[in-house]
C-alpha cells in the first residue's frame, strides 16, 4: 500500500487515509463527486427494484425487455476484459515494454468488473435468488450461466493477481494472470453468445460477436488505460518515467490498431446487413438513417472511431493532451456502441408486417432517470474506486518491475 | 519463500477446485433433486391425467369467429393472467395478431387481402427446441418430457433473456405486482410475483386432473384441437394429414408445436 515493509497494517491505513484526506481539493472534489454518484445509484437501483417496481422506474418493457443497465454491464465487463488482456501482454506474456502500465491496468479490471456486478445486480429483478440457483440449480445450456461463473472467477484471480503484483510476487502473480486471461476470454466469447446464439433475432445471431466483443474490448482496454494512467500523473503532480511513457506509446498504437480492426469489423457488418433479410434490412435503414443515424454516424463512428484515431496518430504517443481526449472520446462513444448494439437488435417487432417499411411502427426505448442514476452509480463506483486506489497505493510508484522482471518471470520476492 | 509459495499454491490450488467444484458436481445433483415435481413419470400419469408423448395444438382459424376472445379469456380467468391496462406492460398467454404479422416471413404484398387480415390466435409454440429454455441460467423454464415447456417461477431471477431469446415473444414479464391487477382470482391456479417471467403452459394443471386446456374447452367453433402428435390416431394427427398447415418461424429449428391450418 505504498508504505515501507516495516510499517504495520493499522500504520499503512492511517498512511493511505492521510494521503486521502490531503489529496487537495480538486482530487477530493471529484471523489465526493463519484462517491455522491454511486451512491445515488444504489440508492435509485434498490428504490426501483425492492420499492417501485422496474416498470414504474426503468424503461424496459415487454418488446424491449434488455436496454440501458445491460448495455451498461457490457460497457464495464467488456472494458474490464480489455484491461486484463492489455495488461497481461506484459506481465504474463513476457513483453517488457508492457510492464510499467500493469498495476494499474489489473486494479482498473478488477474496478471496473466490480462496477459491471454493481449494475447487472440493480438490473436483474431478483439478484438474491441469481446467486443461490446460479451455484443450486445451473443450467449448463446457457450462456449467462457460463459467463456468470467464468467471470466470477476471473475476477477472484484478478484479485489474487493484483495482490501478488503488489507484493512484487510476480511469477505467481504471471500465473494468476494467465488464469484471468483464460477465464475473462471465456466469460467475455460467452457475453458475446448469449447474443450470438439468439436464432430468433436476425441481427445478434451468428459468430459476429464474439469476436468483435474481444475486439472491441481491447480498444476499449487501450483506451481505459491511456486515459487513467494520464489522469494519475496529473494526480501525482509529477512527469511520466521513460518506461511509462515508452508503455503509453505502445498501448496508444494499440488503441489505433484495434480502432482499425473495430471499423473493418464495423463496416462488413453492415455491408453484410443490406442482404440479410427484411429485419436487417429495416434495422440497417434506422440506424444509418432513421431516428438513430445520429447516435451511429456522430456518438460512434466520429467520437469512437474516426476522431480518436486521427488524434492518436497526431500524437504520435507523445502529446498526452491529444491522447487524453482520443481516449476520453472513445470510452465515452463504446458506452453507445454497446446500448444501440443491445436496443437496436430489438426495434423491429416480433410481429412485424408490411406497414413496418414505414417505420411507423418500430419499438422505441427511452430510458428514465431512475435507469441513468444506476448506469451514473457504475460509473460513480468506477470513479471513486479508482481515485481512492491511486491514493492507497500511493501511484503505484514503487514500481520496480522494469529492473526486477525478467520476461515476467524473474521473481523479485525477498 | 519458496515453502511459502508451494503452500500458497497449495491453497491458491485447493480455493480453485473448490470453486470449480459446484459447477462440476451441481448439475448432476439439480438434475437428479432438483427435477421438478410435475416432470416425474408419477406426476405426469396420475389415473385421471391426460398423457401423451408430445402434446401439440392445431389452429383452424377459418372457424374463428370475427371478434370472438373466448379462448383468450378462459385462459386468462384460468391463470390468473393480470390486465394492467397498458400495452407495454402487457402479459399474454393467449392473444391474437393478423396473419401478416404472425407469419411475416410467408406474407407478401399480394396475398389474398382477407388472409392478410385474418386474425390469428397466437400463443407460446411449446418448441421441441425451445430457444427459452436453453438460455435460461437456473433452468426456472424447462421442459417436460411430453414436450410442455413450463416456468418454476420460483427459480425466475428476471433476467429477461427468455423474452428476448423466444422468436414468438411468447413470453411477459410482471414488471409490478400483478395481484391487484387481476379481475377475479381463481384459487386453483397460483398468482405470480414481480420480477417473474410467464406464459402459456397448455393447462397442465387441467391436464393432471383429466381436463382439456382452457381455450381448447371454451372454443365452440372447436377452431382448437389439442392431442398428442407421437398418436397416429390421435384427432390432431389426422386432421392435420388432411389439411395444408403452417409451422410459424420453422426455419430457425424451433420446431414449435403449434400448427396453423389455413
């Protein structure tokens, strides 16, 4: 936790405490700000659950019955997923240049992992009843099932993992690593086939997914980590050391490669969806033409794709103000790319007919306050869990990975 | 400190496997204990139960007349099927829709005009693969061996996915409490709760005391027959020999077991 090996556990609380509470105003500023963000989250999601009733609070009904909470999970598990396969390019798969971004990439997973649980566990109407027959009563069939379990147990291995790296254990830490990989690709292709395997809706179904969910994860993972690590510095008050900024440079033309391969995957999708069938055919119309051409043109080809990767290639690696804003742009464009990739495989109705072409009938979804307060309360939890991590492990400042790994697998222990 | 690490990995080891070890020894153990009762061979065959090896249903909706909900509403009086009065909220076990809309697939511009406009009674297709039932992570919808695919509502964790993997959108979701919202209740059949997924269940509970499902009863056209499909001499076998039917959505594989006779 940032303190010297001496120190006891009560003496590094009250170290990490202090270096909370004297953070300066703009560092607690914001982290009053995200914990007052979570919070109203909970409070909305246990008010809308337990007391009001979903109807009454969130925008789902019988024709739309996954929207704004679900994409927000995906937003967090997907971008969780991304962050661990980042990371583990270094510290598990032996890439030096890798190393410096490790740390805070494995605690931004598990953070941001936690932040999806949060949220999928304000969604679903009986959470309680989710984790004893998720373990009593498992249906090996089915996909959530899959992804429920696998992710639960990457994120106990994150856990572990983070834990040895920050007692300096890497070898070990490499192994939990690999298992984290293993199991958060397992649960994330799953994440994809719950949507992947629907054969009743035309424009999830087929192995599309998957694959671009581990994609895309990758871009989001990219991004996660130049933003947050840029933002640390500024926390620290102090420059980047060559191996951070060598690490930044490398995850940046990483973002631009998986942005690349997000807009190829982008546009076959939809090149394939002018010839498949009435139902992607009406969707493929709305989307680049109809009510959401807006949120598909503007929030996610030029905020998500098009604009970072302009401004990341301007960058050259090296202006972090223009890495900032790429990587702010495109977390802020994939939490769109994954609502309109969840609401809009549901617009056209079931029971569909000719007088649909018009799109006078199409379903429609807006999602309530109550429904934001909750996806706000994910990103509070983000937030706040993150300022306060920076803070308690002091910037991770000790890192001494450059000199005391090898490969990921020298061992640095005592 | 390598002692250490081999008693950590002993521990890392043993905390895997441990969690590893419901996923492995539970679904053994759910399907052996957890089978539900209406699903046991004694449950399904009580001496006045009727019993077939794939119940199925045909709709001749030719016989039905223009404005005529009598199926719909002996099934909702049945079930307790609650009326929130808003379409979007709305739980159907039985309702109707035109054919255009029930059959999009097979419906075009210039097909008979009456046809396009017949309305058609729709309801959950009980598919011999059921998309619902394999997405379901607690197994709260399974199916039974004579081929009715049923909700334990009490394992439903309203997760939705059911209604969103079902091609019919067969399935409601109580997004409230329904109780205040049904008319009258019957006491022979339960209420649900929030936060459950329902849906037709052909009157399992009338087929364990010997009775025909609800709307099938309260047809007088008899525009409804029910009858097991593996029966060659069944009534619906033979009517459907005889008369050109429609599977809806057949080329997903569903293979649902409601059959349009048009």
């Amino acid at each position: 936790m940032g303190c010297s090996e001496e120190s006891t556990f009560p003496g590094c609380v009250k170290d990490a405490a202090g270096r909370v509470i004297h953070g300066g105003p703009v560092y607690l500023v914001f982290l009053s700000f995200f914990i007052v963000l979570f919070l109203a989250g909970v409070v909305s999601g246990v008010y809308s659950l337990f007391i009001e009733g979903s109807r009454h609070a969130y925008g789902t009904y019988r024709e739309i019955p996954l929207a704004l909470l679900i994409a927000t999970y995906i937003f967090f598990v997907v971008a969780s997923t991304g962050l661990c396969l980042v990371s583990s390019i270094g510290h598990v798969f032996g890439n030096r240049d890798f190393l410096p971004i490790a740390k805070r990439s494995v605690l931004l997973a598990l953070i941001t992992i936690i932040s999806g649980f949060l949220v999928i566990g304000l969604e679903i109407e009986n959470p309680f009843r989710m984790m004893l027959y998720l373990f009593t009563s498992a249906n090996l069939s089915s996909n959530i099932w899959w992804m429920g379990t696998l992710y639960m147990l990457y994120m106990i291995f994150m856990a572990v993992e983070f834990i040895l790296l920050m007692r300096e254990s890497h070898r070990i830490a490499a192994f939990f690593g690999f298992l984290s990989v293993l199991a958060g690709v397992s649960a994330h292709s799953n994440l994809g086939g719950i949507f992947a395997m629907l054969s009743g809706r035309d424009v999830w179904y087929g192995p599309f997914l998957p694959v671009y969910f581990i994609l895309s994860a990758m871009m989001t993972g990219s991004a996660f980590i130049i933003l947050f690590s840029i933002v640390a510095q500024k926390l620290r008050g102090q420059g980047m050391n060559e191996d951070e900024q060598k690490s930044l440079a490398l995850v940046s033309k990483l973002a631009m490669l998986m942005i690349a391969a997000v807009a190829f995957l982008t546009i076959w999708k939809m090149i394939t969806m002018t010839t498949g069938g009435e139902t992607r055919l009406i969707t493929l119309h709305e989307t680049i033409s109809g009510s959401h051409a807006f949120s598909f043109w503007v929030l996610e080809i030029a905020c998500g794709l098009v604009i970072p990767f302009a401004l990341l290639l301007w960058s050259r690696g090296t202006k972090r103000g223009l890495m900032l804003v790429a990587s702010g742009l495109m977390i802020f464009s994939i939490f769109f790319m994954r609502l309109d990739l969840v609401v809009m495989a549901q617009i056209v109705p079931l029971y569909w007919e000719l007088g649909v072409r018009e799109f006078s009938q199409l379903h429609t979804y807006s999602p309530t306050w109550k429904e934001i307060l909750v996806a706000f309360g994910g990103i509070g939890f983000c937030g706040m869990a993150f300022l306060l991590g920076e803070k308690v492990f002091n910037g991770f400042s000790g890192i001494r990975c450059a000199n005391a790994v090898e490969n990921g697998k020298a061992e640095s222990e005592p | 400190m390598t002692t250490n690490r081999r008693e950590f990995l002993k521990i890392a080891g043993v905390s895997t496997l441990s969690l590893i070890a419901p996923a492995i020894v539970c679904p053994a153990w759910a399907k052996d204990k957890i089978i539900p009762v209406s699903n046991s061979p004694e449950a399904l065959s009580p001496s006045k139960a009727l019993t077939a090896k794939r119940w199925a249903m045909a709709i001749d909706a030719s016989k039905c007349p223009a404005d005529c909900v009598d199926c719909i509403a002996a099934c909702h009086a049945t079930h307790n099927v609650p009326g929130f009065g808003n379409p979007k909220d709305e739980v159907k076990w039985i309702w109707q829709e035109k054919f255009a809309a029930a059959f999009p697939n097979e419906s075009h511009a210039y097909l008979r005009e009456s046809l396009q406009k017949q309305q058609l009674p729709v309801l959950c297709n009980h598919c011999a693969n059921p998309p619902c039932v394999r997405v379901c992570p607690t197994k709260a919808t399974f199916q039974r061996h004579d081929g009715i695919v049923m909700m334990d509502y009490h394992r439903c964790i309203g997760c939705r996915l059911c209604m969103a993997a079902c091609p019919y959108g067969a399935r409601s979701m109580n997004y409230r409490d329904p109780r205040p919202f049904i008319a009258r209740i019957n006491p022979d059949y339960p209420t649900r709760t929030k936060g459950v997924v329902e849906k037709c269940n052909f009157c399992q509970e009338r087929l364990a005391k010997g009775l025909g499902p609800a709307c099938v009863v309260a047809c007088k056209e008899k525009a409804l027959v029910f009858g097991d499909m593996e029966n060659p001499q069944s009534e619906i076998r033979l009517l459907l020999e005889k008369r050109f039917n429609l599977l809806r959505r057949a080329s997903l594989g569903t293979k649902p077991q409601i059959y349009y006779i048009l």
